[in-house]
C-alpha cells in the first residue's frame, strides 16, 4: 500500500500507523525532502516504512494494493491515474467505523464550531471524539473508540471532494450536519467558486432525510445548498438590522424557508433554537470569545448538540466555558496593557475584517502573505475600523496595500518577517488596544503554513512579554 504525501499535520502518520496495525507493507512518498519532513518521519521512527521522499515513481502507485492520498494531494495528479483504487484517512475510517457522526463544514467557522460542538458533546458523552480537518485523523483513535461514542468531524472542501472521488461519498451518512459561513476560498485550486461550492454541498447531499442539518452559511447561499438535501432541516437565521430583534417564529411566507423544521438566532448575546411551534429554548447565554463570528459559530454547535439530543441546558452551560480554538481568535497574553491575540487561520480577506471588528477598541493588524486567487476588495473596509496595519511581504500585500490607500488608516511595511511586523505594532500600540494577527492570505513561502505562522506568532509575543517582566522586574529591584 502506498502513502501520498505523509504531511507535517499528523494524518499522514495516523494513516500509517492504523495500516501497520492491520499488517500492511507501507511505502510512503511525499515530493517533499526528509529534511521538510522530519517531524512526522521521527514520529513514525521504528516502524518498518519505505520512504520514497522528494519525487514520486509509477510504479509505487500501479502495484500498490490502494493508494492513500493526502487532501493537499491535487486530484489531478497522473500519478493517481495509476492507482487501482484510492482511499483517503476519512474514507478507511468510514469503512470499518459504526459511531454516530456529526459532521461540520464551510469556508470559515468550521473549526470553532466543531471544536464548540464536541466540547458539548463531552457532557454528556466523555468518550466523544474530535478528528479530521481539525489536524487529528480520525485513524488516531478508531483503535479506542467505543462503539456508541460520537465522532465530531471537521471536514474541508478537499476531504469531502476526495472521498466523492474515492467512490466513498455515501459512507458519511451524519446524523448531523453543520454548514458554517460560506465565501470564496482556495480558488488557487479550484477552476472556479462553482467548484468549489461543489464540494462543500457533498456534506448535504450525504445526509440522510431522518438526519439534521444546520444550515449556517449565510443568506447569499442558502437558495443553492437547501435544495441539495432531503434531510430536515434547521436555518440559522440573523437578528433584524433595523430592529435589533430576533426573527419571528417563522422564516417568511413565499421562500424556500418555509421547509426548516427548525431555526436557531441570536438575540444581543443570547443563542436561541426554536423547533416548529415549540416555545424557543435558550442554547447560548454567554461566552468568552469576541465578535458575532464567534457567537454565530457556537450557535450552530449549540443548535448541533442540542438536536443530537443534548440538553438545552447543558449545551448553553458548555458553550459558556467554551475556550477557542488556537490560531482562530486565539488570545495570547497583555504586555503594557496591549492584547495580543493570534487569528493566524484567517486566509480569506472576510475573515481578518471580520476580526478587527470583533473589538471596540484601536486593532493594530497584522496581515498580508501569499496570494490566493481570491478579491482582496475586503480589506478596504479595514482602513475604516483599524488603527493601523502591519503588511507582511509576500505575492499578496501588494494588492491587499492598494485597498488600504484610500483609507486613512497607516499602513507599515511590507516586512520580510514577522518579528520585525510584531515589533513595530508592538512599538505603536498603546495601553488598551488590541494587537492582532489576521493575515487574510495564505502563509506559504514565509512559513509551512498558517499553523507554523500562529505557532510562530505566539511563541514571539510571549518572548516579548517574558522580555517586559523581566525589564520591569530590574527596573524595580534598582
């Protein structure tokens, strides 16, 4: 059997390490080096693997059994043309596994929400499990897991896509389904936005009519996916702007809508869930993270859970001790009275707009990195709501600059490293604002990806804020 593209997220070496426990002959090729790969190499040290590394060869893909391939893997590669037959981590997984699934997709929210809905989930079931596009295979666990446990699975568009052409699409079978925000995306991949949108609605076509779905994604969609599932059906529906109230009982007469046995809003910070004519159920009453993004995305996990059959009462007290998620809104620690927090999964323009107006305080963003394709016309709405912005070099910033000059808002840079961004919005800053990094762009070609580039922000700041005490603590000694 053969592994394409082991990976530096750890579902290459899951993968790897379930074969080799049903007794599989491994051969694992990745067009990257050893060097590029070690962590995930050291981590798989003892077993007895075959490592082609820095080239792929034919016959590695004709005489394997199946080839395993890896989402950032392109379908259109001539070396799967070659393959009898090909599986993905999430489609071996579906094969042998009998737990209920709840399964979350979308352009941005996706991670927060499944990550919310498992952490309500463990109250009432201590073996739920988490996996997929959240960087844990669900391989890593299929060994533990109990029977009746339920499995959260984060899902991209390149998973779903991947299992429709590994012929196992109509394996998922989720009892619930989340569709979060939906905006362009990854259209350095896909030919076009249709495309993509193409794989997003896979999720709803695999749900089955007596399953759920929440549909989350936003108004601008909700006429194209709708229609893709005969499952029953839960829309995630805005306050009024005009009015600031929640919508009323009903979706309008005349739309599409009128087919949602359910619907979840929001009213200021409260998350309410209404099924039919039932008296709404208040599923989110608090919760620690900033901006309505945030609160939107755990109340589609609150209106998943509670549906699942957990408690309105108890997903509302879980949504409340809700943490975050790393690199999604992440705050790191204050240094002189300046926040700093680590937004490094936003790759969209949308979503660091999204996160600079999360504050009511000055934002200082940091933002910029590699080109994806995608309109960066977003960020013109930043030069209104921060106080300034940092500009990382990369294919991006030049466009992302020409949005920001209109406006009146500084811009710095481009710098051709984070440390030198960090320090000079560190250096502006003043006690009480926010400093953020939310690039809006891909990370490659100054970092692995936006992991390494969250990983690497956080590990600055608290290098700085150790710097600070240890300053502070001189200065009062002396």
């Amino acid at each position: 059997m053969t592994i394409m593209g082991l990976g530096l997220h750890g579902g290459g070496a899951a993968t790897v390490r379930y074969l080799h426990s049903q007794g599989a002959e491994l051969t694992v090729t990745d067009l990257r080096s050893p060097e590029e790969l070690r962590p995930s190499i050291e981590a798989l040290s003892g077993l007895p693997l075959r490592y082609v590394l820095g080239r792929h060869d034919s016959s590695d893909f004709r005489d394997a059994d199946f080839v395993v391939k890896n989402p950032g893997v392109p379908r259109s590669s001539a070396y799967l043309q070659d393959a009898r037959r090909i599986e993905t981590d999430i489609s071996l997984f579906l094969r042998v596994r009998t737990n209920p699934l709840l399964c979350v997709t979308g352009t941005k929210g996706k991670s927060t929400t499944a990550t919310a809905l498992h952490h309500v989930l463990l109250q009432s079931y201590s073996d739920a499990a988490l996996g997929g596009n959240i960087t844990v295979s669900p391989l890593a666990f299929i060994d533990t897991l109990p029977e009746a446990a339920p499995v959260v699975l984060e899902l991209s568009s390149f998973q779903l896509g991947d299992l429709e052409f590994a012929g196992a699409i109509e394996l998922l079978q989720p009892e619930v389904s989340v569709l979060t925000a939906i905006m362009p995306d990854h259209l350095n991949y896909y030919s076009d936005m249709d495309a993509y949108l193409h794989d997003k609605e896979l999720l709803l076509t695999a749900t089955p009519p007596e399953a759920w779905t929440v549909a989350a994604c936003g108004t601008n969609y909700l006429e194209r996916f709708v229609p893709k599932t005969t499952s029953r059906l839960c829309v995630a529906q805005a306050p009024s702007p005009r009015t600031s109230q929640p919508p009323t009982s009903q979706p309008p007469a005349g739309t599409f809508l009128r087919q949602a046995e359910a619907h979840c809003y929001l009213d200021k910070e409260h998350g309410y869930l209404q099924q039919g004519e039932q008296v709404p159920e208040m599923i989110l009453h608090s919760s620690p993270l900033a901006g309505e993004h945030a609160r939107s995305n755990l109340l589609a996990a609150g209106a998943a859970a509670r549906l699942f059959g957990v408690s309105a009462a108890l997903t509302a007290k879980a949504l409340g001790s809700f943490p975050g998620v790393a690199h999604r809104m992440e705050y790191i620690t204050e240094i002189r009275g300046v926040r700093y927090f680590n937004d490094s999964a936003a790759t969209i323009a949308e979503a660091a707009v999204a996160a600079v107006k999360a504050f009511s305080v000055p934002v200082h963003l940091i933002a910029g990195g590699s080109d994806k394709q995608l309109s960066p016309a977003a960020f013109s709405e930043i030069g209104e709501a921060a106080a300034a912005v940092y500009l990382l070099a990369g294919s991006a910033s030049d466009a992302i600059q020409q949005q920001l000059v209109a406006g009146h808002t500084p811009v710095y840079g481009p710098f051709e490293t984070l440390r030198k961004a960090l320090d000079a919005a560190s250096q502006t800053a003043q006690p009480g604002d926010v400093v953020i990094l939310s690039p809006g762009c891909a990370s490659f070609g100054m970092f692995l990806n936006e992991f390494d580039r969250g990983n690497t922000f956080r590990a600055m700041v608290l290098e700085t804020a150790a710097a600070y005490s240890s300053t502070l603590t001189q200065e009062i000694e002396t």
